[in-house]
C-alpha cells in the first residue's frame, strides 16, 4: 500500500508543478509538459512492477505509435478556442484525438504493426 501512495504523491506531484510553474511561464510549463514525464514514469512503475523488460519495451514501442495521433488534439485545441468556449473545444478536440488514434490503430494493423 505505502509504494501505491508513492507512486500517487509523485505523479500527482508533478502534474501540479507542470500546472504552477505554466501559470507563471507558459514556454517552460509547455517544455514541462512536453517531456514524455508520464511515460517514464509509467515505464519506471512497470519495470518495478514486474521487472519484465519485454513488457517495459512493448510499452514503449505503443506509446511511440500512438504520440503521432495524440498531437492531433494539441493542433485542433488552438484552433477551436477561436470559436469556442474552452470545454466544448477541449471535448470535440479529444473526440477529434481519438478518431485518430482509431484511423492510427488500423493503418498499423494493415501494415502488420501490432499494438
């Protein structure tokens, strides 16, 4: 239980300090954020977890594939906050990510990538 509570105060912790740090300093919340911080994290907790490098690469190797559709949402988010309020444009922008990542996941299964 006290390693769960670890892991919870870390990762919660650095999602505050991207949030704080962005509200002074948009670039260096920006940097911040855009360092793949959960993804190692959630490779750290995993290895540590099961101590099975074969899961930690597969883990990698999908989270490789699925940044090309994720940033999807960081193109549609700008633009739809010129003509919508911040929620409505957060939401068709995450239903927009997620269309991508479906298109994504078939073009790889088509080329026999597996996720």
């Amino acid at each position: 239980m006290r390693y769960y509570l670890i892991k919870l105060v870390i990762s919660a912790a650095l999602i505050v300090l991207i949030s704080e740090v962005s509200k002074r300093f948009a670039l260096l919340g920006g940097l911040l954020a855009s360092l793949p911080v959960v993804s190692y994290l959630a490779m750290i907790w995993l290895y540590l977890d099961t101590r099975d490098t074969h899961k930690v690469s597969d883990l990698s190797w999908s989270i490789f594939w699925l940044v090309l559709p994720s940033l999807s949402m960081f193109v549609a988010l700008p633009l739809l906050l010129k003509r919508l309020p911040f929620f409505p444009s957060l939401g068709i922008a995450t239903a927009i990510m997620f269309m991508c990542y479906s298109l994504m996941a078939v073009v790889l299964r088509r080329f026999g990538v597996a996720l």
